[in-house]
C-alpha cells in the first residue's frame, strides 16, 4: 500500500539539461522515480537558461544530438518554466547555482563538477544511481 505525500508547500526541484536526457540515456521514468524519492508534492523546474541550452543543441548538435535534445526540449514542457536574468557570460551552470542557493531549492543533475560545487555551498543534489535509480545528496 502506497503512502500519500505529506501535505507540504510544492518543493521546487531545479532541472540541468542533462537531466532530462535520463530517460533516454538510462531508461527511466524520472516524474514517477522524484516522485517516489521525494514522497512530497514537487515542481520540476526548467530555467530559461537550461531550456536555451537544449534549443542551441538542439539546432547545432549533432545528429544524434539534436534527436536528444528535442526530445528533452519536449520533456522539458512538462516542467515549469521560470525567466532568470543571467547574462550573456554567464555559464548555464553558474545561474542554476546562484537559482538554487537563493530558493534553497534541490538540484537534479548528473553532472559531476556541477554536483560538487552545489554540494560544497550545501544544496542537495537528486542523481541517477549506478544507472537505474534517482538518489539524492543532502538533505531538502
């Protein structure tokens, strides 16, 4: 028997670009895994400059790429979808730092050098584990 999620406000999980890629990659049905990790009511969240990274992939990839890219783009319209102000220098992996450190919201991501460097300012990190689950670092 299934518990229901304790009523808490709506956890705000911040999406890298490669997290959308999981399904692909690893097979796995990431909506229905956070939901099972979290046991919460969350909010995937797909930042502007996340979602400009997959177009520019998905336009200048390569073919395999793109596929992949298009198919995480439409994955990523199931998320909601929030403006940030960065600027043109900045790296995509520096707004999705500086986003999670002021909402104090969770990351997903299997980036290794973006997960150390959440990791090292104290934000949890949700990953794909030893390719067939989503584990998460830290507390939320």
């Amino acid at each position: 028997m299934m518990s229901k999620p304790v009523r808490r406000e709506m956890l705000k999980v911040i999406v890298d670009s490669n997290a959308l890629f999981v399904p692909l990659q690893f097979k796995i049905d990431i909506f229905s895994e956070l939901e099972q990790l979290l046991n919460r009511r969350f909010s995937l969240i797909l930042l502007s400059s996340v979602k400009r990274e997959l177009e520019t992939l998905a336009e200048k990839g390569s073919p395999k790429m793109r596929k992949n890219a298009a198919y995480a783009l439409k994955l990523g319209e199931k998320c909601k979808y929030i403006e940030v102000e960065d600027h043109e220098s900045s790296q995509v992996d520096d707004v999705i730092i500086e986003t999670a450190e002021k909402w104090r919201a969770p990351v997903f991501t299997n980036d290794v050098r973006l997960r150390k460097r959440l990791r090292d300012i104290s934000v949890p990190v949700i990953y794909v584990r030893q390719k067939s689950r989503l584990e998460i670092d830290g507390m939320i």
